[in-house]
C-alpha cells in the first residue's frame, strides 16, 4: 500500500505538477476574524516588509491588495493639516465648556470630515493615503495639565483627572463610534504617561514619580480612555519614567495590556524610539531601540526606526515572531477601520466638510467655552448703541483662533468683524495696538494697509490666478483686509491647492516716522524649498526666494521639528507717513502653512492709536493674551518670558500690557478678553479691567461667539478647566512631577481665580444635595440628587458641580461629577449624578487604590466648596473596598 500523500499526488485527474491553486486568500475571508485575517496577511510578507509596515508611512503591497496608508493624522480640535476643515475650539476651550454631550458631538462631527477627506483623497490618489489623510488619529491629549507653564497644555482638558476623563472617554466615543467591529475612527489617547513638559528636554527627560501620583492623578484619564471607553490604540510618551523610556516602558504590556485588557495598538510619539539612542541613551543602536520597543508593547513607530527591525532579528535581539504580534494588531486595526474590505464609510461626501451643521456647532461650542471672570459694576453685557474702541493684536489675528494642531478655516471670521456685524460698523473703531511681545513681527493690520493712496478702502486688492504665471485675467478679484493666510493643503474657493497665484497691490501706511522691520512669513517643512513670494516696496525688490533666510529665534509650531519659518529681515526707516507702494507676488507651489505680510513697527505709534481709539469710543474692548507661535509643541522660540514653546512668566507680555495702562489712562472702561490657550496671571489686569473675559482659542466660530457674548447674545457660562494663580512664584520648579502644591486639589495659597470658577449674567441657587442613602457599604455607588434654580432675570447655562472630601485625605475636596444644564430665569432644574466607588476611592503610598470607611461630606454648587456657595450632605461609608488597577 503505498503512502497517502503519494497516492493523492498520483490519482488520476489531479494535476501533479502544479500545486492546487487558492480560490479565496484567508486574509479576504470576511467571515473570519480581523486577527485571524491579519495573521494570514502577515505570514505572505517578507521581513522587510513587515518592519515597513511597521512605520507611520506604510507603502503599498500590491499583490496583497494593501494600499499605501499613513497612520501619522491629526483631529485634536478638528481635522488637521489636511486642507479645509470645521475649526473647533482648542481642547482646553472644549474643556472649558464642561459639556460631555458636546465634546462627543465635536468627535462625531470631526470623524465624519476625516472619512470625507479619506475619502477625497483616494480618489485624487487610488494607490493610498498621504500623511494626514488616514482615519486613525493620534488624539485626544489627555495628559494632566499640571503645571501653567507648559505651552502644550492647551491640547489638554484641564488639571482635574476627573473632568479630563470624562471629556477624554466622550471625544473617544465620538471618533470611534459605535460598532466595535467596524470603526469610524480610531481614537489614540496621548501621552502614555506623566507627560506635560518642559519641551526642551522632552527627548531625555527622566521623572521618579511616587506610586502615589502615578495612580492618583496620571493614571485614572488612560485607565477611563482604555477601559471605559475602549480606545483602540493609545500613543506612548517621550520621557522616562523611572529610568525607563515610556515607549520601552513594562507598563506597557503589563498595566495596560494585561491589568486594564487591552487589544488594540500602540503607536510611539515621533521619532520617540530613536530617541532611546540619541535621548535617553539607553540602546547602543536603532536594532537594539527598535527591538527593544517592540518588545515592550510599541506596535508603530512614527518615524523610521522600525527599519532596523530586520537586523535586530539577525542578531538576534528579537524573533519574527514577536514582530508578528505587533504587525497583526496594526493589520487588525486597519480591517477593523474598513480599510481593505470598504465600509459605508466609503459614500461620505466631500459636502460633509464644513457643512453648515458643523459650523454651527463650531459656533455653539465656541460660546459654550466663553468664561467671564470678572463684571464690575455690570460692564457687560455691554450697552446697546456704545461706541465701541477693539483693540489688541488678537482682535484680527487668524492664528489666535485655530490653536495648534488645527485644520484650514474655509472662511475665517475676526473678532473685530464680528463686533462689527454685532454692532455695527460705524460704532466699532480698531486700532491693534501692540504686538503680541516685544520685537515680535506680526501681520500688517488693515488699520496700516490701503488700496491706493487716496482711497478710503482698507487693505490690498488681490487678484487671484487659477495658473502659476499671473497669467491672462484674474479668475477673482477682492480686497483683503490683511494679508494672513493658512493655505496648508487648500485654497481659495474655486481654485486648486498648489496651482494658483495671487498678486496683492495696495499702499502702506506707516502710523509714525521711525524705524520698521518688514518681511513675508513663510512656514515650509523642514525638507522643501521656499514657495515663489516676490515683495516690492516702492518698486524695490526686497523680499524673493532667492534672498531669503531662516527667521532665527521665529520658528512657529511645528511637529517634531519638522518645519520652520523662513524670511528675510528688511529693515526700513520711513522718514514721514507718506504711502508706500507694495506689491506681493505669491505662487502657491509648495505645502507652506500661514503666509503673511509682516512687520514691526514703533510701538509708541501703535499705542498712540490705540489711545485715540479708546478716546473715540465709550469702551475698550482689549483682545489680548498669546497664540500659538509663543506657546506649544518643542518651538524654536526665545523671546524674553517664553522658551522652547513653554512660558517662563504667567504675566501679560510687556508691550500688551503697556498699551492697556495707556487705554485705561483714558478713563473709558476697559474689557479685557483673553485669547490664549495658558492661564494669564496678571495683576494689574486684575486690578484694573472693568471685566475680563477667557476666550480662549476660539476656532472659527470664535469671532462670533466673542460678540454674542459681549452683546448679551449669549449669557457666557464656560468654567475654568485649571486655577489661575497669581504667580510662577507661587509654584514649584516646573520639572518637579510631584503633585504637592500643584492644581486646586493640592493647592492652598491665593489663586487669581479657581478651578471651576465662572461668572454669568444672571445668578444661581443651590439646595442641599439629597443622597440616595447616607449610609453604604464600601463599594456601593451613591446617587446625590442637586436642585439648582435661576434666581436672575435672564435664561442661562449652569455648570452644577459635585466635589467629594473624603476622610483624612490630604487634598481639598475634589471633583466628583458635573452637569450643564440651562435654567431658564426663575425656574429650577434636578440634577442627578452618581458617586461610585472609584470617585469615593483614594490611593494609599504604595499606589494602591480603595475605598475606605469613614465619612465623607458631598458639596454642590456651582464652583469649588473653597471658593462658591455650595450645599453640602453627610455620607457613611463602612468597611473598605479593594479597586482593581
């Protein structure tokens, strides 16, 4: 009898000399399992190309009918760098909205224009996707904004673990959806763990963190992102943690894989493996880094490093096996994401970016971040029919509104242009005033530019060409008040990216004799030349590609160090206030973000104006603060107070704060409104604004909410998602990751304003909070039942707030649970939150988390116990209770 296998291979009708040929590939099986189709897809790789699979520029592999895909995309507060997109407030503004509801109606909105863009993209491009244009994103950032300082602290939701993970686990649903099986988006909770500053030093930084601070305030958010929410992928950090890079880091696989159960992947901050080389220094080489990384739980890599994987399996510092693992989750997650098999997905319309829906809620989420600080004397609303004096560079500053991290507005709206529309434009002045600070350039303001010489009409003309030659007849004519753009991978309506012109001719008017530094702002990444910007003064060429250089100390945000800013510094005097020509010649070749005409002119000019303005008017309106050119990711940015795009002073700057000491001179109220993403803590502001009023980075519904809420549109009723203090003085060394005299929980000196704090227009009530029970077993949830009532003349949202001071715990009572609500004048809402027994929980030295006996007093009102009216109700918890990781 002769063997089996022989006698198949030789019965008669089966072809012996070809092998039997597969019908339907596992990996296209659709009735199996993502992993199961992702194991078969990864074993017909080679090494090579599973390590390139492995980076966040994926290429193509053709005969597995993988497209090229690149995992690197940004929706922090909306879809970014990838053209046109809804801007919504910057996440610290979101925060401070305190609306769950609204945060994942934001997310949902923003994951539908991710699958538009996706979707537009392939069809520019069947072979895939470039950077920016996936649908998996490296957001929400749910790092403790623990310190003030950190310029990165606008991507966050705030100081509180409590309020951060709740907005953290809303943004996630939004973005991923509903159906586990086939994902929207997939949301990357960042950065994995104890993250938020210095940015100089982010690449070697090392924190000895206590057990106690770990699991108290740096864990709870991720633990609420992975096992609340079920976030798909979450992004490891830059720094160390006890010696130990976080990308390489055993929490990795042990606290988040096998305590908190997940399966998805995890992805590196860039270039964050190679950083155990040159930062950290704690492998000899990018093999031993990549396999090293691998190995500890980092599936992706953003960067190259992972390239070194196939020498790292040849010295054997890691088998093909354990490189499988990680390839099979990423494989997985882009199965999951309807990458390879399609999805209804695939029909959302480009129409979906921008839609009127979106922009909406743009506008609604802009006015519901809006918090009043301060009202002396009823300064706001403000009166009908006022004379109205805007002033301050924020007032028309585009890059005040989007943040960092941001999308392209289709059509952006200033706050001075919507105060104008708000009131009229015959009862608005402007005069900008100052410069953010001191030497720094910003965009010639509408005040300074005219059409010709004798014309009345403010601004340039531009004359827009659909070619690259200002050829034949402007496809649109129209006058731009300033010459301030973000063209990153959009354009004009009706025009192509990169494929079209622009030719600007008007006049400068210089406000005073003296000495000017003009030059074209140009942000390029890092590996691209120059766009075509020609600039003529009075028929003198003085800005082109060929004459200029890298803005030394000016360097805008970038990602990673990948862009910077380049122009040449023309340095004029004009000797009298005689109009200058300008023309500005711009052929949109290269991916270059804001493109500006810029300068820096004599500030006793600028304040001079400002003065006659306040004069002119029966109040000032002072748009003031910073924007993301100062405060951000690892800037290349010195100016004195500022560094590496951390601050060094929570202060004013100087020259914003002269130019309000001048208006105030003038004995016309003074509103102060902050746009920034940082608390300013300024006492003279303090001292002398009639009212102040925090607007954060607005996005593009900004402008318009700033004016609702000063016309008494909207009764403003955002809350503050951290304390302002008074001082960097009052605060311990910005390095120092223990949390002792740091945020409302473990801070008891003065503070300008507390977390939590937020005025409106009318005024709130509060019973005593009813408890379901008083006396429980540890481990039982409590319901705490609050009655809030509108006790004003006018409808408003309220932020209802319940804090928990547990026994013999050390911080002040802390955020337990919150509502917004809106209670119309005179009527009361109910109010029901649970207390469970997380939110009862402390952390003992050794980080280990319980409920304990004792009692515990429940606070509502609209603010901190501290610092607000609050009612409050007695709770008995008996015995203890263990909390797993």
């Amino acid at each position: 009898m002769m063997p089996l296998a022989v006698g198949l291979a030789c019965a008669p009708g089966l072809a012996a000399a070809e092998p039997a040929k597969e019908t339907t590939p596992i990996f296209r099986d659709t009735r199996l399992s993502p992993e199961v189709r992702a194991r078969d897809m990864a074993a017909r790789m080679t090494l090579k190309e599973k390590a390139e699979q492995m980076q966040n520029g994926a290429p193509a592999i053709e005969r597995l009918g993988l497209k090229r895909y690149d995992w690197w995309n940004e929706v922090l507060h909306g879809v970014a760098r990838a053209g046109q997109a809804t801007v919504f407030p910057q996440a610290i503004g979101l925060a401070a909205t305190w609306n769950t509801a609204l945060a994942e109606r934001v997310a949902d909105a923003i994951a539908l224009e991710g699958r538009a863009n996706f979707n537009a993209a392939l069809r520019r491009d069947g072979r895939g996707t470039a950077r920016y244009f996936g649908v998996n994103y490296w957001t929400p950032n749910i790092n403790i904004y623990r310190d003030p300082r950190w310029g990165r602290g606008q991507e966050t939701y705030g100081e509180d673990p409590h309020l951060t993970g709740q907005l953290g686990m809303a943004f996630i649903r939004g973005i991923q959806g509903t159906d586990p099986a086939l994902y929207k988006g997939v949301a990357t909770p960042k950065h994995f763990v104890v993250h938020s500053g210095p940015e100089p030093e982010r690449h070697s930084f090392n924190v000895d963190v206590s057990p106690f601070d770990l699991e108290d305030t740096y864990l709870p958010a991720f633990r609420n992102a992975i096992v609340d929410a079920k976030a798909y992928s979450l992004m490891c950090a830059y720094n160390a943690v006890d010696g130990i890079p976080m990308c390489a880091h055993p929490l990795q696989n042990g606290l988040v894989r096998q305590d908190w159960g997940f399966n998805g992947f995890i992805v590196s901050d860039c270039d964050s493996v190679r950083d155990l080389v040159t930062g950290h220094k704690t492998s000899p080489d990018i093999a031993h880094a990549s396999a090293t990384a691998v190995k500890a739980g980092t599936d992706l890599v953003c960067g190259q490093s992972y390239l070194g994987l196939p020498e790292a399996v040849e010295k054997g510092l890691i088998t093909e096996a354990e490189i499988d693992t990680s390839l099979v989750r990423l494989l997985a997650a882009r199965i999951r994401m309807g990458l390879l098999d399609g999805s209804v997905y695939d029909k959302v319309p480009y129409s979906a970016i921008n839609s009127a829906q979106h922009r909406a809620l743009a506008q609604q989420a802009a006015e519901e971040a809006i918090v009043l600080l301060k009202n002396d004397g009823g300064t706001l609303p403000l009166a009908k029919g006022a004379r109205i004096a805007v002033i301050g560079p924020n007032a028309a500053l585009l890059q005040s509104l989007e943040g960092n991290y941001n999308g392209t507005i289709a059509h952006p709206a200033l706050p001075v242009d919507e105060l104008r529309r708000a009131f009229g434009a015959d009862q608005v002045g402007y005069a900008p005033g100052a410069p953010l600070i001191d030497g720094k350039r910003m965009p010639i303001p509408e005040t300074y530019l005219k059409v010709a010489a004798d014309s009345g009409q403010h601004g340039l003309k531009g004359e827009y060409f659909d070619n690259l030659e200002f050829a034949g007849t402007p496809k649109m004519t129209r006058i731009d008040p300033v010459i301030n753009f973000n063209f990153e991978h959009s354009a004009p309506q009706g025009f192509e990216p990169k494929r079209f012109s622009v030719r600007w001719t008007g006049v400068i008017v210089p406000p005073r004799p003296g000495k000017y530094e003009l030059g074209f702002r140009m942000i390029v990444p890092r590996d691209r030349p120059l766009p075509n910007i020609r600039v003529w003064i009075d028929d003198e060429l003085v800005v082109s590609p060929e004459k200029a250089g890298i803005g030394a100390g000016n360097t805008a945000e970038c990602v990673a160090g990948n862009c910077q800013q380049r122009m040449e510094k023309i340095h004029f005097t004009f000797d009298d206030t005689t109009p200058r020509r300008v023309r500005i010649d711009y052929a949109r070749t290269e991916n270059d973000r804001h493109s500006a005409l810029e300068w820096v002119a004599p500030q006793e000019a600028l304040v001079a104006d400002a003065v006659a303005a306040a004069r002119a008017g029966d109040v000032a309106v002072a748009m003031v603060g910073l924007s993301p050119d100062l405060e951000g990711e690892e800037m290349k940015v010195d100016y004195p107070g500022f560094r590496g795009g951390d601050r060094l002073t929570l202060a004013l700057p100087d020259a914003q704060r002269r130019m309000l000491e001048a208006v105030k001179a003038t004995g016309r109220p003074l509103v102060v409104v902050y746009l920034t993403g940082g608390p300013i803590s300024d006492p003279w502001v303090e001292a002398n604004a009639d009212a102040i009023v925090h607007a954060w980075y607005p996005g593009e519904g900004g402008g318009a909410a700033i004016a609702r809420v000063l016309s008494g549109a909207v009764s403003p009723a955002g809350r503050l998602p951290y304390t302002i203090v008074r001082s960097e003085t009052d605060l311990p060394p910005f390095a120092d990751y223990s949390m002792q005299h740091r945020t409302y929980r473990y801070f008891n000196g003065p503070v300008l304003h507390p977390f939590g704090h937020g005025l409106a227009y009318t005024t709130f009530s509060y019973a005593a909070p009813k408890l379901s029970t008083t006396r429980v077993k540890a481990g039982q949830a409590v319901k705490a039942t609050v009655t809030v009532r509108n006790t004003g003349k006018r409808d408003s949202d309220e932020v209802v707030q319940l804090y928990l001071a547990k026994p013999g715990d050390r911080s002040n009572p802390v955020l337990a649970g919150f509502r917004r609500v809106h209670v119309k004048a005179g009527a009361s809402q109910v109010v029901t939150m649970d207390i469970d027994a997380r939110a009862q929980s402390q952390v003992d030295t050794a980080g280990r988390r319980s409920v304990r006996s004792g009692e515990y007093t429940v606070y509502a009102g609209g603010g901190q116990p501290r610092f607000a009216r609050v009612g409050q109700a007695k709770l008995l918890v008996e015995g203890e209770f263990a909390l797993p990781k």
